[in-house]
C-alpha cells in the first residue's frame, strides 16, 4: 500500500533565483520530507504531508519567497509514493522544454558586495563575484532548465572550494549557477589599475559588463568627451552618466523618492532626471537639454571599477558616502549598429574608438543595453525595455493563441504572445542597418530556443519596404499587417488589460496609414471588444517635401510651413544656402506636394522657426531641445480650431514666430495640450466615454503628456499612459501581437490560409 504525498508544482520566475534551496530549508525547517526539482512542468515539490500542512507550506512559501523569485500558479495533487522519504532532498534537473521563467539579469546583492570588499572573503576584490539572489541570468543563458550546464558558465568547472557551497543546501550559493572564484571563474583581460591609468589620462575605455561592451570616459573631462563624440560619430545625442551612489549622483540633478526607487531598483536602469542649475558639469554631455540620464554601478566590475578610481579606499564607508566622481557610460557600438558582446568582435571594431579594450573569458549568451525609465506624475515610464526588465514577461488578461510580431522599423522591439503572456524582446534598435538586423535575427532564434514556440501566425507593420515586413513573409506562415498606429493603441490596451471603449491619442513621427499617407496625429475611437480602431479625427495636415530627408532636417518642415501657410520666412532659415532653391521646388510643386499629420514633424518644424534647432542628428533632437525651453507652459485658447474632424494648430504657429525662442516653445507646448485634451473632451461627451489612451513618441516629451493629462482630468477624463512598455515604437511589436492573436480567437481560427490578410481600421 502506497503512502500519501503531495505534489506541488510551480510556475514563475522559480530558477535562477535560489527557489530549490529555499524550498529545501524552508521543508527542513518545517519537519518535512521529500523533493524539490526543476522539471518540464515548473518546480515540481513532493511533500510528504497531508493536505492541510501542504497548504500551510505554500502559504510560508509565498511570504518568504526570495526577493528576484515570483511565484505565479500553484498547482496540488495528491498523490502515493510507494516507499517513504526519510529527509528531504534537492534532485537533479529533468532534461527538456521547461515551462519556468529566466530571470533578468540583477544588481550585485548587498550580500556579495559586503564580500567583494572584505579582505578575509574568498571572492575579495573578484570581479566576477555573485549568488542565487544575484548576478547575469538572462545575459547567461543558452537553454532550459537553468543549470549550470545550459549556461556560458559551463565553460568554468568549479574548483573544490565552490564546489563545496555550491553542493551545501544551507549556502546562499547552494546551486548558484554563476558560482565562480579567482580559483576557477572568469578572468579580465587587463587589471583595473590599466583602466585608471586609461581614464585619468583623458583616455576611452572600452570594458566588457554582463550584458554588453560599454565606453566609458570621466564625465568631467569635456576633451574625452569631444573625442568620443568624434570617434563614435554622436555628434550631440546625450551620454549616460554613472555615479557611484545616490548621494553623489544628487550633486546635480534632483531626485524624488519615485526617481530613487528606480535607480535603486534591481534592474539598475538609467533614469532621466532633472540637471540641478547648480551643476559644473561639460555642457558636452547633454547639449541644449535641461534632463541628465543617469545610473548607478549594476555588477561588481562596475562598483571594483569606482574603487581603484578613488584610490582603493580602506573601509565600506565610501560605498555610501558622496564623491564627485562621474563617469560616461554609453553602448559601445558603431553609430547606428547594436551593442557588441563578442570579444574577437570588440576587438576588430572598437579599435578605433577605445584607446584601451578590457574583455573577459566569459561569453555572453544574449546582449542588452541598459534600460532607460523616467518618472511623471510620480509614476515610472519605460523610454527603453532591456537589461534588468528581458526576459520577464507581461501578463495578459486572455488566453491567446501564439503569434510573433515583428515590430517597428526604429526603436525596435520583437514580441511574441502565447497563453495569457506576451514575450516582448531586448531593445534591439533601428532597422536600417546590417548589424542591427543581424542583432534582431539572432535574438529571434535565441527566444525561440530557450521557450520552445510554435507560431500559429505573425503580425507585422503595413509598410511593404520595412525590413521587419521583409523576415515576416520570409516564414511562410500566415501573415496580419497591422497599421503603426493601431499597435501604439493595443500595446496599452494589453498593458492594462482594457475592455471597455476608449478614445486615444496617438502622436508620433511617422506610421504609414491604411491609406498610404504618413501620419503621426490622430484621435481614434476604439472598441476592443470588436477589435474595431477607427480614426475620427487628426492634426490637420501638412505639406512636406524631400521624403525621408525631412525627418533629419527639420528646416525643411519649417519652410513647408511658411509657404502653406503664407508666413515670412525668418532671416535665420533664409541664412540656410539651400533655402532659395528648396522655397522655389516647394512652389513649383505646390499641386504636387506630399502631405502628413505627423506630430513628430510639427514639432521639427516649429523648432527650427523658432531658430532652436535646423538639423536632428539622432531622432527627436529638435522636439528635445524645443522641449527645454519651457519654463512654465502658457495657453491662448484663441488659437485653438477643431473644426471637419481636423486639430488645426496653424493660428498657433503664426502667433508663436515672431516671438523668442523660449515664449514661443512654452505657448506652443501649453496650448497645445490644452488643444489636445479639447479635442478629445468633445468626441468623448457624445460617445460617453471616460478613458483617453496616450501613446506615441511624442509622448515621450514630459512637459506635454504632463499638461495632457492634467487638462483631462479637468474635463473628467482618466489619461491611459503605458508604463511598463515604451510608449515610443518599442512597444510597437505587443500591440501587432495582441491584436493579431485576438484577431485570430474572434474568427476562432488558429489555422489561417496562406495569404496574407490586412488588419486595419
């Protein structure tokens, strides 16, 4: 006769992050026996219990979880064994496809960092130091289960020393996979004492973190940072800037308790905070913008790299104490191409820019950049999802079936969705060149071997020439295009699991429409439940001429504007020596002219006559630095039309040229989202609606999606901003995928023909 067990299983971020160790004491502590395994289904915990003591186990389970594990589903079974345990034990991984999460990759705990820099410590000073609550995960991972031997770390046999905690379920490094020593782990190419040198001498450098290679320069030296600049070809985009601590980074930027929550997070992201006026820094690092993007140290290279610079203090104190050490810490990539992680290809391509390369033994299974977040209105918003954030993924409030997307041309992300969960990938970037469509290609095939998908359809962008349309119909699978605007909607319909009608706003700088125009300002009516988007209004068009050239140059945008709406040009874009030749093309085609609604595109244009800013050398360059300006946004509501189901902002624009720079930008961001918020205070009185989505790039600019939703809320409307994924195109891809695998549950089809089929409104 058997004896009566429980079995329990568990789904979530449960490998990886000390779960099977802490079951184990957890069970000992209990009086209990049995096992814990990770297997295909989950963790798989047999107790020998009753019902009762199982349920009281979970519960002590759920409020003792360790802090990066999460716990999303338990499942109990009674069961019989036939012979009874006499302990309690950990069993080795079963082999196979494994329903369990990686976790993203994690600060160094404060437990390893008290070790990093205690002299009696094993691992004092070891750059490679970290544990089950801590350290690479994703950045590590080549297949499931989690174990060492599906890890980059398999590479490096632990000696006996480690071997010893690594096999003692009472150790915090009890099958801590990244385990490693100066015995038996990874090694850098080069001493930190090389780095200094380097650096305090004005030199780059270029070093190998968990995720990625990194430049790093000192952040007050202005000539490494003209030289970097140079070398990178980033003539004006803003660095990162690295602080040792909170206490230093507060020398010059504000910081709220939401701001300090997120540089303190486990994820470590850079976070855009205000510059303090006070601040001596370079004007170099972020020129004619008023934010600074800041973090502080992730892993153990990061914080060994703070302390040879500042002399290799004696005590911890210094860990916490201000310093006015800073360092740039940016991507080291080619200009436009994705952050490198291969060491032979560091080499070959960083040579020009680094006048120091420092790598390590260790291979990084999956690149990400760091993350980039801010704060508004006192809640958290996602500028770029990667390092810290991939591969967790997002709860959805449907089952669905699985569908990749592909996602936008810039700023891209992919994103697949299966059960009631969307995989949405690293920040991968823009697609217009060979080295970041190779990044997407590879870590598409990555996501598909380490979660083991099958796609019943894709979903991809309505543009025919984007390379992401390109790899969709090179899969031979079945195929919804979904239009660029519509996808901004569904990613936060999907974030916050939305069901009712909505209004939303999207604006941004360029979505082809169904209707092959380009377009970046519309006002939408959505009813989700009938997967029907419809575009019931837009900012009213705009002539352009020059085709793509007039997103780099905004003067372009500046002069269309005069001429469609009759205005004298200013003397500081006639000083442009194109400007005669481009007035005369833009008159000789005045019948022939292509047309947009594009946010992105008013705003080049309103800053280059406002004489702010002619030319974008990185996206958004003149709407950032027009943004800057604004001290206190001011409104004229007589300079507002909505009238034919168009946003005209042209009284607006006349008003706002003739006067400084400064005035001009604060009235033409106040009225503007006075307008906006108008706009759709009217269409949602007559259809009765209460929610507005806000989503789109321009979004992105703090002083107008703060005015936005403020002005709603005076109307009695709740402003929808997504928060856990960009509101720029990098959320893109989770709305094709949720709107496709939605499409497909409505026609209660999973087996679609072969022919593509258009979703759009």
């Amino acid at each position: 006769m058997g004896i009566t067990a429980v079995k329990i299983t568990v789904n979530g971020i449960v490998q990886g992050v000390g779960f099977r160790p802490f079951v184990y004491t957890l069970a000992v502590k209990s009086g209990l026996f049995g096992s814990v395994q990770n297997t295909l289904h989950g963790v798989e915990i047999i107790l020998q219990a009753t019902c009762q003591e199982a349920e009281n186990f979970c519960t002590l389970m759920r409020q003792q979880l360790p802090k990066l594990a999460q716990i999303e589903h338990i499942k109990m079974t009674e069961i019989t064994v036939v012979k009874a345990f006499d302990h309690f034990s950990i069993l080795a991984s079963s082999e196979g496809t494994s329903q369990t999460k990686i976790p993203a990759d994690s600060v160094i705990c404060d437990d390893c960092l008290s070790e990093l820099f205690a002299p009696n410590s094993r691992y004092y000073l070891y750059p490679f130091i970290s544990c089950t609550y801590c350290g690479p995960r994703f950045s590590v991972t080549e297949s499931l289960p989690y174990d060492r031997e599906t890890t980059t770390f398999s590479k490096f046999p632990l000696c006996d020393d480690c071997l010893g905690v690594y096999r003692n379920p009472l150790d915090r490094r009890y099958h801590a996979q990244t385990t490693a020593c100066y015995a038996c782990g990874p090694k850098l190419s080069r001493a930190f004492s090389d780095m200094v040198q380097t650096l305090k001498q004005g030199d780059i450098l270029a070093l190998k973190t968990h995720s990625g290679f990194k430049l790093v320069v000192d952040a007050k030296n202005e000539v490494a940072i003209t030289h970097l600049r140079q070398r990178k070809k980033r003539s004006s985009k803003p660095f990162a800037l690295m602080a040792l601590n909170q206490a230093s980074i507060e020398q010059y930027v504000q910081c709220n308790q939401e701001e300090s929550t997120l540089l303190n997070s486990s994820a470590r992201p850079i976070v855009l905070l205000e510059k303090k006026t006070t601040a001596q820094l370079p004007k170099t690092l972020a020129p004619d913008l008023n934010e600074l993007g800041v973090m502080l140290p992730s892993s153990a290279v990061d914080y060994l790299l703070f302390y040879y610079l500042l002399g290799q203090p004696k005590d911890r104190d210094w860990l916490y104490q201000a310093n006015d050490l800073l360092l740039v810490v940016t991507s080291a990539n080619l200009s436009g191409g994705s952050i490198i992680a291969d060491n032979d290809q560091a080499y070959q391509l960083l040579a020009p820019i680094a006048d120091m390369i420092v790598s390590d033994d260790r291979q990084i299974a999956m690149q990400s950049d760091d993350s980039v977040m801010r704060v508004v209105l006192d809640k958290s918003m996602m500028i770029r999802r990667a390092r810290g954030f991939v591969p967790l993924t997002l709860k959805l409030n449907r089952e669905l079936p699985c569908v990749f997307a592909t996602g936008a041309l810039l700023k891209n992300t992919f994103c697949f969705v299966s059960h009631n969960e969307a995989y949405l990938s690293q920040y991968i970037g823009d697609m217009d060149s060979v080295d970041s469509i190779e990044y997407f290609k590879k870590a598409f095939h990555h996501y598909q071997h380490l979660f083991g998908v099958s796609f019943s359809a894709l979903a991809c962008d309505l543009h025919p020439d984007f390379y992401t349309t390109e790899f969709a119909e090179r899969l031979n699978l079945p195929l919804i295009r979904v239009q660029h605007h519509e996808a901004h909607i569904a990613a936060a319909v999907a974030e916050y699991a939305l069901e009712a009608s909505v209004l939303a706003i999207v604006l941004d700088g360029f979505g082809l429409g169904d209707d092959g125009m380009a377009r970046g300002g519309e006002l939408y009516h959505c009813d989700i439940e009938a997967l029907k988007f419809t575009r019931i209004s837009v900012l009213q068009s705009m002539p352009y001429l020059g085709g793509d050239r007039v997103q780099k140059e905004p003067w372009r945008m500046a002069l269309s504007l005069c001429v469609d709406l009759e205005l004298k040009v200013p003397k500081h874009l006639l000083a442009n020596e194109k400007a005669p030749s481009f007035l005369q093309l833009l008159e000789k085609n005045k019948e022939n002219l292509a047309y947009t609604t594009s946010m992105g595109r008013l705003f080049d244009g309103v800053a280059s006559l406002l004489d702010v800013c002619h030319d974008n050398s990185f996206e958004a360059e003149a709407a950032m630095k027009l943004e800057a300006l604004v001290n206190v946004p001011r409104v004229d509501k007589s300079l507002i039309d909505i009238n034919n189901n168009q946003l005209d902002v042209s009284q607006l624009i006349k008003k706002i040229i003739a006067m400084p720079k400064d005035k001009g930008s604060e009235l033409f961001h106040g009225t503007l989202a006075y307008a906006l918020a108008l706009w759709a205070h009217e269409y949602a009185v007559n259809k009765g609606i209460t929610q507005v989505i806000l989503t789109g790039g321009c979004f992105q600019n703090k002083v107008l999606l703060i005015e936005v939703v403020q002005y709603l809320e005076t109307f009695g409307l709740e402003a929808v901003v997504p928060q856990k994924i960009p509101v720029n195109d990098g959320g893109i891809s989770l709305g094709q995928a949720w709107l496709a695998a939605n499409k497909l549950n409505k026609e209660k089809k999973h087996v679609l023909s072969n022919s593509c089929t258009d979703y759009s409104a």
